[in-house]
C-alpha cells in the first residue's frame, strides 16, 4: 500500500469524495470527526488500543476523549493546516475496526 499523502491538502472534490467514503464521520473545522459508543469501559479501552496501534503505524495521532463507554475522536492534520490523504487513511482504519456504521 503506498504512503498516504502528508502535506498537501484536500481540494474541494477531493474531499467530497473522501466524505462518500467515510460518511460517519463529521466533517467540521477543517477536521473529521467521530463518536463512538460501547457496552463498557472495557471495550471503549480496547478500542482506543487498536486505535492507537493505526495511529503509531501512520505516525499519525488523534486528539480523543473517553468517558466511560464512548470515545470521540478527531484528525486533521497540524503541519498541514487542514485535511490530507492521511486523515482519509486514518478515517478508513478506524471505520475497519467497528464496521463503517456501527459503533459496538
């Protein structure tokens, strides 16, 4: 798989079509965005575990809070200044571990 892009940000219909791709994701602030809800502290954790794994693998973190059994997370990309491939990317991994939809 390549490297998702780092710097350059989305155009217009670049990011149209990301957010086709990634639709539970709310996109704010020049940032995607995330609530997740499951049926304990113990699965909110071991979520943001794996989370964790993709974001050490992209070099790429979020900013996220947990409360119990949610986990909201954000991405966008600092040295950038908005949205890259790489929010994309880390949008889709994240989306991989819960389904596209649901959130467990």
């Amino acid at each position: 798989m390549a490297e998702p892009e780092r710097k350059t940000l989305l155009g217009e219909g670049q990011l149209a079509q990301a957010r086709g791709e990634i639709p539970h994701w709310d996109f704010n602030d020049d940032r995607f965005a995330r609530a997740f809800e499951f049926a304990n502290f113990i699965e909110a954790f071991g979520f943001m575990s794996q989370v964790a794994l993709i974001a050490e693998r992209l070099d790429h973190h979020p900013e996220w809070s947990n409360v119990w059994n949610k986990v909201r997370i954000e991405i966008t990309n600092h040295d950038a200044g908005g949205v890259t491939e790489l929010d994309v990317e880390f949008c889709r991994r994240v989306d991989g571990l819960v389904g596209r939809g649901e959130t467990r």
